[in-house]
C-alpha cells in the first residue's frame, strides 16, 4: 500500500485565510478545504504548512460528525395522545371540557406546538413521514383551538345554526382523507402504527358524518359522535403504546415493547438477512 507523509514545507508563495477556510477580516467565512485522498496529497502537503492541514482535518470531521437529537417521535405522539384523549372524552360523554380553558390551552400548547416541534425535527433527521405526521396534526390542533377560542368569545358569523356544524363536518372529511394517505404509507411499518392511523382515520369519518348529518336546531346526532368519539379514544390510546415503545427501549428498559411488524416490513425482512448470515 503506497505511503503518504506530510510535509512540513511551507508554502512558496502567501496563503490567503480565504482559501484555507479560515475567517476573513469582513467576516466571510470561507467552506472547509476538502483535503483528498490521493495521489495528489504530496503537492498539496507542499503548499499548506503542517499545522494548518491537521486543523483542517479536524474541522472537517467535526463537519461531518454533525448534531445529534434524540428521537422525537414518542413527544409527537404524547402530544398527540393527551390532546386527542381529552377532546374525545366530551364526545363519549366522559366529561365536559367544551365551554373550559383546557379546550384552547391544551390544543395550542401540547397538541399543537409540541407536535410542530417533534415534525420539525423529524425534518432535520430526514424522517419525511414523520416530519409530515407530526407539523400536519400539529397544525391540526392549533386550529382547533383557535377555533374554541373564537366560539368562546361568540364570535360567530353563521347565521343558519346548522351552518357551523356543516363546515366542521367538511372540516373533518378533509382530514380523513388526508389520514388515509397516512394510512396507507404505514402498511410496511408495524400493526401497532397501522391500528393508530386507521382509529384516527375513523374518528374523522364517523365525526364528519355525525357533524353533517345536523338537526334543524343545531344538534348533531348523539349516537354516531359517540362512535366517533370511541375510536378517537383508542386512537389516543395507540398513539401512548408507540410512544411508550419507543421510550422503554434497552436503556430504559427491560424489555422491547412489541409493535408487531408486519411480515413484508424492512425490520423483518434486514432481521431475516442477519440471521441467514449468522
């Protein structure tokens, strides 16, 4: 194997701060030199002085080792799982949180920026369904709490009383369809992500279809928002599992929790890769 050695040489003519990465006096900062790997390495050694080289490369590999986040999914579904038990809750009549604090705040702050947050580091580790999930339903709970804050504050621009509930049956149509996108980019992850995206995708469809279907007084029918309701609840309550599965992981735990993989899923297919190997 040829040997490579640098030189201590210096440079024949003036090295600018520019070329070498290194700040200028206007505050430019140059991009790291790239020292290659090849034949080449011996004229370069030539031109740049010993220590300025081995700073290069130990800047280059901080580049690339990069920052490191925690993954951010089991917030986004923590965030998710609270807001949806809560909202849910009124609509199977467990209690009542429609005309209190708790419908704007928690919608706003948990449900809605946490998520935000969760999607956006998704985004940064190069997740795209995640990064989606996450700022959509995200976005999703900011507007259904700004729309709590306005009912709270009669703000009210219907004059047919049935109008309202109309619109936020369309509201939640629009959001199963989106949902069922979702759905659909899950039939090669796990049972356990499965089952949340399709209760979700559920409590939209049974929603909007209680919402549309509106009394002349402005009463929605009571038994299919309770359905609605009970697949927001097992939504919320899926949506804990996958987050407690990837919270009690090796280090938090003594166990993995099972997601139940599909068979075609890449978890199982690169599992049976390794053990043909082994």
């Amino acid at each position: 194997m040829e040997q490579h050695h640098f030189s201590t040489k210096t440079a024949e003519r003036p090295v600018h701060d520019a070329e070498l990465g290194g700040p200028r006096g206007d505050g430019y900062q140059a991009p790291i030199l790239v020292v290659p790997h090849s034949n080449h390495e011996e004229s370069i050694h030539q031109q740049y002085p010993l220590e300025r080289i081995l700073s290069l490369k130990q800047e280059r590999i901080l580049v690339d080792d990069g920052p490191r986040f925690a993954n951010s999914a089991p917030l986004g579904l923590c965030a998710f799982a609270l807001t949806s038990f809560m909202s849910n809750s009124t609509n199977v009549y467990i209690t009542n949180v429609t005309s209190t604090g708790i419908n704007i705040a928690l919608p706003l702050a948990y449900g809605g920026l946490v998520q935000l947050f969760a999607g956006i580091w998704e985004m940064i580790v190069g997740n795209t369904f995640g990064a989606t999930s996450f700022c959509s339903y995200g976005a999703y709970w900011i507007t259904f709490g700004i729309m709590s804050l306005l009912e709270s504050t009669e703000f009210e621009t219907a004059q047919d009383t049935c109008a309202a509930e109309e619109s936020m049956g369309v509201f939640m149509l629009a959001w199963f369809i989106f949902t069922t996108l979702m759905l659909l980019c899950t039939l090669k992850s796990s049972l356990a992500m499965f089952l949340l995206f399709f209760f979700l995708d559920m409590n939209y469809l049974i929603l909007g279809i209680a919402h549309l279907k509106c009394h002349a007084d402005g009463e929605i029918l009571t038994s299919i928002k309770t359905v609605g309701g009970i697949f927001g609840l097992l939504a919320a309550l899926t949506a804990w599992y996958n987050a407690f599965a990837g919270i009690f992981d090796t280090g938090n735990g003594f166990f993995t929790v099972p997601l139940g993989h599909f068979p075609w899923s890449p978890a199982v297919r690169a599992h049976r890769a390794k053990v043909k190997a082994i």
